[in-house]
C-alpha cells in the first residue's frame, strides 16, 4: 500500500510540474500584433473610373446616363474608332455599364503583383454579372496610376425579370475581380524613424499601452520601449534592416494583457441590436414602458366604406428594476421588462439619463 500511494504521489507531483507552466501563462492575453500596428505601415486606397462589357441587356440605359456614352466614345477614339458628335448622341448601347473601381493597395507590393478589385455601378444597370471590366486606371489620392485592372465580374447573385416582375439573389450591381489589377508603381515604405519604431494601438488605452512596454522590456531588455501617450509606443530597433525585420516579428507576437476597458452599451438603431461587455451594471431604478399602435385602413372608395383608424396604447405598468452587479444580472434585469429590441434602445437611453444605467452609451 505504502509503494501504490508513494507512486500515485510521484505521479502527482509530474503531472503538476507540467501543468505549472501552462497554468501561468497570462490568462486573455493577445499578441501585440493584434493590438497595434507598425507606423508607417499601412494600405493605400484607389479608385478608378472604367467600362463593364458583355452584358446580356442589363448595362445602363444610354439615354439616363450620358457619362456612359461619353466613356465608350472616348474609349473608341483611342483604338481608332471616330464618331461625330450625332453618333455619339445615338448610341444605344444595352450591354456596357459605367462602374468604379475601387482596391486596397497593401503595404510593400511591388510592380507585377496581382490584387483583388471591386467593381461598383454607378449608372442604372440591371446587372454586371457576367460583363468584363477593361483596362481601368487605378489612382491613389496624389493623382499618380499605381495600379491597372482588368478581368472577368464576379458577382454573388442572379436576377430576372419579364413583364414587370423582378426576383433578384443578392446584389447584382457590384461585384469583384480576383486578381483582376497589376501594381504598376510602389509607395516607398518606411520601417521606423532613425533608431526606432513606433507601435500605434487600435483603441488609445493607457493602461494597455503600460502593459505593453512591460511586455517588451522584459523580453527584449530594459529600457527598450517607452509610451509617448495612451496611443504610440517608441521601440528602439537596430539599425541594420535584416536585424530589424526578425526583431519586429519577434515583437509582433510577443503576448500583451489588454488593460480591462470602460463599460460600454453600442446600439445600432437602424437594426434595432444591442451588445454590451462584462463591465456593465444597473442601479435599482423604476421603469414603465408602453408602446403606441396606430393602424389606418384606407377603406373603399369605389363602394364609399370609410376608412377606420384605430389607435392603441399599451398598458406600461411601472416595473422595479434590481441592481445588477455582473452581467448576467444585467441581462437577467432587461429581460423582466418583456421589451422589443427597438423599445430597448429606448430604455437604456432614458436608464443612463437617470443614473441608473452604468455604462456609456454608443450609437453606431
């Protein structure tokens, strides 16, 4: 018995040994790559303005959008194809759309790689499913073609139509071209600023930001980060620029324990959605909430039935509202008032002028 409890304790005491270090990693920690980014680093946006062709009638009508005539007049006279002005003015062309061309040009792309573009109506087409987009300049926000796009529309939905009924999947007037532009001219990209790197946080957090120079001084060595403010954090870097690649992607994933955040309500009137953290509470307050219905039938005319309106008001009995400590009690609170998502919003808003809702409000 003795030699069963003497290895049923070495076995114990293994099993701790090798669960202790997982025990101790920090618990919801992120890397920082996920928290911040390089300065300096970033995408650029283009645009362009291009001809969509191959539709199967469902371009723009010519005659309610005369930039699209102008554009296949244009694009003609520079394959060699001129038409006077009369010509131009009588095109009827059911089969060409006038789109834009929007892309994110990445960080160091180099001239000959491919990226994805969206390609967007902005006449009255039916559709550009199925069309090719031609050579379409793409410019940055200096005026400069950084990038050429041209391929096939690919567009997520079908659509018909016939004697003034329509049933349409999806949107048919924009759709993407993978790999449809080739970079033509690169933005010059600079890692750092002398003998630094600057981290930018997603969200300004000073707390996070303390946790993340810690994090890095204590893996790289003292004194190697510093936060100018609740945003930017300067890293010292070497300076040669191979050392500085592996020490920017050893940082990158370096784990950082975001500072806990504010108690925080976002509401999204349009949708009628509601999402709140773990942070936010209640103070006992009273509620009373009731909805109005008006409801309007228009009668007949033709037999002389006037029309009936018919107004309701609901009963909004006053309800006590319990503190809530945690979330759960929170929700648990809100849902004891059987209210819709849309009254909600009116609730929490009312709750946070009296004092009783401890969370900021956020509209989106």
């Amino acid at each position: 018995m003795r030699a069963s409890c003497g290895k049923l304790f070495r076995h114990t005491a293994i099993l701790a040994a090798f669960l202790l270090p997982l025990w101790s990693q920090p618990v919801l920690a992120e890397r920082i790559k996920d928290l911040a980014s390089i300065q300096g680093v970033r995408s650029n946006q283009l645009i362009g303005y291009g001809i969509v062709v191959g539709l199967d009638s469902t371009g723009d009508q010519t005659t309610q959008t005369p930039f699209t005539t102008q554009a296949i007049s244009n694009m003609l006279s520079q394959l060699g194809v001129n038409l006077t002005e009369a010509q131009s003015r009588a095109l009827q062309l059911k089969n060409v759309a006038a789109v834009m061309v929007t892309a994110s040009l990445p960080a160091y792309s180099r001239p000959g790689q491919t990226i994805d573009v969206t390609v967007s109506s902005m006449g009255n087409a039916k559709s550009i499913r199925g069309g090719t987009l031609l050579m379409t300049q793409l410019k940055g926000a200096d005026g400069q073609v950084y990038a050429i796009a041209q391929g096939n529309v690919l567009v997520g939905g079908v659509g018909a139509s016939s004697g003034g009924s329509k049933v349409a999947v999806n949107h048919l007037s924009a759709g993407r071209v993978p790999g449809g532009a080739t970079v033509e001219r690169e933005v010059p990209t600079a890692v750092g600023q002398g003998g630094f790197v600057y981290l930018e946080l997603v969200n300004t957090d000073f707390g996070t930001a303390q946790n993340m120079v810690e994090a890095i001084n204590r893996a790289v060595a003292p004194g190697t980060a510093r936060a100018i403010d609740g945003r930017r954090i300067a890293v010292r870097a070497p300076d040669d620029m191979d050392a500085r690649v592996a020490f920017l992607g050893r940082l990158e994933n370096l784990d950082v324990k975001p500072a806990v955040g504010s108690a925080l309500v976002v509401i999204n009137p349009r949708t009628g959605s509601v999402v709140m953290n773990q942070k936010v509470t209640l103070e006992p307050c009273a509620v009373a909430h009731g909805s109005l219905s008006v409801v309007v039938d228009a009668g007949n005319q033709a037999t002389g039935q006037p029309a009936d309106i018919q107004v309701t008001q609901a009963n909004g009995s006053l309800m006590n509202i319990k503190a809530g400590a945690n979330l759960a009690d929170v929700v648990k609170a809100l849902n004891a008032l059987g209210a819709n998502p849309l009254d909600l919003l009116a609730i929490l808003q009312a709750m946070k002028a009296a004092g009783a809702l401890r969370a900021e409000l956020e509209v989106i």
